[in-house]
C-alpha cells in the first residue's frame, strides 16, 4: 500500500492516472496530453505499475495501460478506513450487541420463572 500512495505523491502520475481513467492508453497518447518525454512518460508508468496502480497488456507492438482496479481499489478501501477508524469493528460490535441483549432477555425470563415459583 505504501507505494501507491508515494506513486500518487507526484502531480504527473496522478495526471497520468486521470489520463488512464479514460480508458486504455499508449505511452504515445500519453506523451501527446503531457508536456514531458516518451522516456519519463515511460518511467512514471513503470512506477504506477509496480506500485500496484496501473496495468499493461501488449498488443501487437505496443503496450496498453490501463488503471488497475484492484490496486485503486485497495487505496479507496484504505482511504475509507480513514474517514471510518471503527469500521473494522462495526460487524464483531454488532454481534456483541446481539448477545448482550440475548443475555437481558434470558435473564428477565429467569427472574419472572423465579417470582412466579416462589408465590
């Protein structure tokens, strides 16, 4: 995860990434939109590609990116977490819940047996 998010530190991967958005791009579509070199086009989509964020397929002679749902994804996911701390806990709290008031419900049954027993 940590290198998605120092990839996304620089301004031209992430216009790279908003690039890719679109759908499936060459480096040379790329290079077009952006005002840097075919080779630092090339070396921003090597870095998006290991750090998870990008994907590339070869067709004939050229290769396609395209953005890596699965890594965007995972940084969405983190991100939310974020906003959210106690989300991980939120399905166990529940079920916490549940058996607490399961708990009550024995007990109150419990006692009303006992009441009518000892009358």
């Amino acid at each position: 995860m940590d290198g998605a998010f120092e990839a996304l530190g620089d301004p031209t991967r992430r216009q790279i990434l908003e690039l890719l958005a679109g759908g499936e791009q060459t480096v040379s579509t790329v290079v077009a939109a952006l005002p840097i070199s075919q080779p630092a086009v090339s070396q921003h989509l090597k870095v998006l590609r290991d750090a998870g964020l990008v994907t590339a397929r070869a067709e004939g002679t050229r290769r396609l990116y395209a953005l890596d749902e699965a890594g965007i994804e995972a940084a969405r996911a983190w991100l939310a977490g974020l906003g959210d701390p106690l989300a991980p806990f939120a399905q166990p709290l529940d079920a916490l819940e549940t058996e607490v008031a399961r708990g009550r419900r024995s007990r109150g049954r419990s006692s009303a047996e006992q009441r009518r027993r000892s009358a």
